[in-house]
C-alpha cells in the first residue's frame, strides 16, 4: 500500500473516529456548559442581590417583614432571604426542590449566608433546571451540522495538502534514486521543499551517494597516488646512484650524496608504511577484540615520545581516570591513533610549551579523550581539510599535516570513533576523541 494510501485511509478514519466520538459526547458536552453558565449566571444575580442590600439596605427587599421572597411571571426563576443560624455555611449550589404559590418546582439553587446589621441571612438565587436545557438539543443539532461540515472541508484540504506534501518524496525517489547510474558523478541539483525532513532525506542520499562513489574513487586514487608519492624518490634514488657510478670512488661529496639518498629512501617507507596502513584498515584486516586500559596506553605513548619533548622542552600532563578499560577495538590501532596526534601536539608546538592528555566519563555517556596543545594551532579556514588524505595543508614552507591525520580518521572511522577538533591560531589545539558506549568495559 502506497504512503499517499495509508495517509488517505488514516486521515478519514481518524475523521470518523471524532465524529462518533463528538456524537457520543455531545449532550454532556451541551449539558455541562448549559450548567456552568447557569452557575454562572446565578453568582451574578447573587453580587447584584448584595450590591442593592449594600447600597440600599437590606429592608428594600424585606420592606419590615422577617423574610422575602420574590420570582419572575412565569416562576423561572425565583430570590428569597431569611434569617440563617448561627453557622457560616460556604456558597453551595445545588438542584433542589422548591414550592412556589403551591407549585413544586425543580431549581438550580445559589445557597449564600451574609451578615447584615448584627444578623446573619440566608440568599438563595434559583433558577429552573427547565430552563437551563430548553436549548440543548437545537443548540447538539447545530453543532452536528458544523461539524460534520468541517469534518468533509478538512478531509478534502487534507487529501489535497498531503498529495502536494508528498510530492517531493517522490521527486527524491524518482531523483535520487530510480534515475541514477552508479558511479554517480551527475551533480542534480537539490531537492525544493519546504519541508525539514525531506530537505534531511534528500541530503543523506546525497551525501551517502558522495561517500559510495568517494569510496570507488578512493581505490583508483590509491593506485595513482601511491604510484606517484613512490615513483618520485625512486627517481631521486636512481639518479644519485648513477652520480656515485660516474664518480668512481667515495670521496666526502659522494658520502654526503649517500645521505641524502638514505633520507629519501626514509622517507619513502613512511609514506609506503602509511598508505599500506590505510588500505589495510580499510579492507578490515584488523580486528577489534582487545580489551586495555587507557591510562596505560596513553603512558606508553608519552614515554615513547618523551625524548621529542624533551627536545622543544615542553611539559606533559596526564590526567586519565585509573581503571578505564576499553573493549572491542584493535589496541595497535588505538595506540597508532593517540600517537599520531600526541606526536603532532609536539611537533607543532612552540618550545617550552605544554602537552595536556585528560579524559571525561560519566556512566551513560561516550566516554572522551582530549589531547591538548599550545601550539601554533589550526587557521578555522584549513581545520575542515586537515584529515584529507594527499591535501597538502602548509603549515608553513615545509610542512605539513601530511598522512598523519588521515590515518587517525581512518582509524577512528574505523572503530566509530568521533574525533572532535577546536582550535585557534596562535593559541593552540585541542583533538577530543569520542569513543562509542559499547567500547566501555563495564566501567
């Protein structure tokens, strides 16, 4: 069944429902409101009583007798004081029983007690129940008729409304998805709609798609890159070899050409070491069964990056939560991943700097880990490009984030694990590992 079908069926049932549900309810709904604003009416005609005993005095209506009672022609409704005990009753109102000229009447009945001149009276303001509901059926027939009338109005502005509202869900399905060819490279355009969840459905498809054909686009341009990052020092390689070959002998200048061959060939093992990470992480070959505690591993970072700090002569501080233990990630990979952006944290620092590694808990909650800088941190400008795997991000002439980062949001990526970046320039940095509920051992 259709989603324009269901609404359809839905809307006119639910329609029916509250016209039988109104029917039903309808002469108590008329009843009660006749009754309130009967009540209404009585405590009216009660504080008019009391203004003219305050204004006039009391004997305008007793006129020297003990007590008074009057009523209109037709006995409808009906005023009566008498002297009261000694008791202070509160209003009351109630149907009651009254005779009137031998005539026994049913009234609704406003009982209030008042003292005046040192004694205590009764007021009572009747009115018949008779009265109260000779309107009631005109008035049930009236409002079935209304609302039958806008039950029909609003099922047709319904039908109506839904049949435009649904129209760009099935542009989107028609757009987004029946007319698409794998990879798509075609850039449609959005969606027009109104309508936030729509606008939302329309840009997850998009992006979804992005990420679909960013994924076959990212193992072409695996091979062409990494055949590109490796030819380059092999060139340099090559042709300082045939330099030492036409030299004939190992003088100073061919040592140091030597050296200079040994830094590329260095360098051309990070970058080979990293890309190979990358596409191992990315074809799942690693698993994610270890259990550690983070203090631990964080410790262990630190200490093996320690002689790096003590070379740009910078403070650390750890503030883990002992006996935090992680389950269901790859230890070697989390390891690589806080190393990578503690390294960063030294390496991008300003000398005589500080490093801070804390972390934030509570039973519930993601648990969160922060490396923080006082570096030269990250322009806002460059911040939504550093983990681009292969875009150079300068940081100044010769450097820059490189795979470093990309292999942390892989890694991460890789366990759902959320990275978080604040920075300012000048200031520092502050990298917020967000590691995922299931991930805590019992904690």
């Amino acid at each position: 069944m259709k989603l324009f079908t269901k609404l359809t069926l839905f809307i006119t049932l639910s329609k029916l429902a509250i016209v039988v549900l109104f029917v039903l309810l309808l002469p108590f709904l008329v009843n009660t409101i006749a009754y309130q604003y009967n009540d209404f009416y009585l405590r009216e005609q009660k504080k008019k009583v009391l203004h003219v005993i305050a204004r006039n005095g009391i004997e305008t209506y007793l006129q020297g007798e003990d007590n008074y009672g009057g009523y209109t022609m037709l006995k409808e409704e009906y005023i009566s004081l008498e002297p009261a005990g000694k008791v202070m009753l509160p209003d009351t109102i109630a149907t009651l029983r009254r005779v009137v000229e031998e005539d026994t009447l049913t009234y609704r009945v406003l009982s209030h007690v008042f003292d005046y001149g040192g004694r205590r009276y009764m007021l009572e303001v009747g009115k018949t129940t008779a009265t109260i509901g000779q309107y009631n059926k005109p008035l049930q027939k009236m409002a079935l008729y209304v609302l039958i009338g806008l039950i029909v109005s609003t099922i047709l502005i319904d039908l109506v409304y839904t049949r435009l509202l649904l129209r760009p869900l099935g542009t989107i399905i028609r757009n987004r998805l029946l007319h698409r060819r794998f990879p798509f490279r075609d850039n449609s355009p959005p969606i027009r709609t109104t309508t936030a969840d729509f606008r939302y459905l329309d840009e997850s498809l998009v992006e979804l798609m992005g990420k679909v054909r960013e994924a076959f686009e990212k193992e072409r341009e695996f091979t062409s890159n990494a055949s590109h990052e490796l030819m380059t020092p092999i060139g340099i390689l090559q042709n300082k070899m045939e330099n030492l070959m036409v030299d004939g002998e190992l003088g100073e200048e061919l040592q140091q050409k030597i050296m200079g061959m040994m830094k590329t060939l260095g360098r051309l093992k990070k970058i080979v070491h990293s890309l190979l990470l990358i596409s191992r992480i990315e074809n799942d070959q690693f698993s994610k069964s270890d259990r550690f505690l983070m203090k631990e591993l964080v410790q262990e970072v630190m200490d093996e990056l320690g002689h790096r700090q003590e070379e740009k002569a910078l403070q650390s501080s750890i503030r883990i939560t002992a006996g935090i233990t992680l389950q269901q990630l790859n230890r070697d990979l989390i390891f690589q991943l806080v190393y990578n952006l503690i390294n960063n944290a030294i390496r991008y620092n300003k000398p005589g700097g500080s490093i801070t590694v804390y972390d934030r808990y509570t039973p519930g909650s993601p648990y969160r880990l922060t490396i923080a800088d006082t570096g030269i941190g990250i322009p806002a400008a460059e911040q939504d490009a550093i983990f681009n795997r292969f875009k150079k991000v300068v940081k100044n002439e010769n450097e820059g984030y490189g795979l470093g980062l990309s292999i942390v949001n892989t890694i991460a990526q890789y366990h759902g694990i959320g990275v978080e970046v604040v920075s300012e320039e000048g200031v520092g940095t502050e990298f917020t590992l967000v590691f995922p509920e299931e991930t805590m051992a019992g904690n």
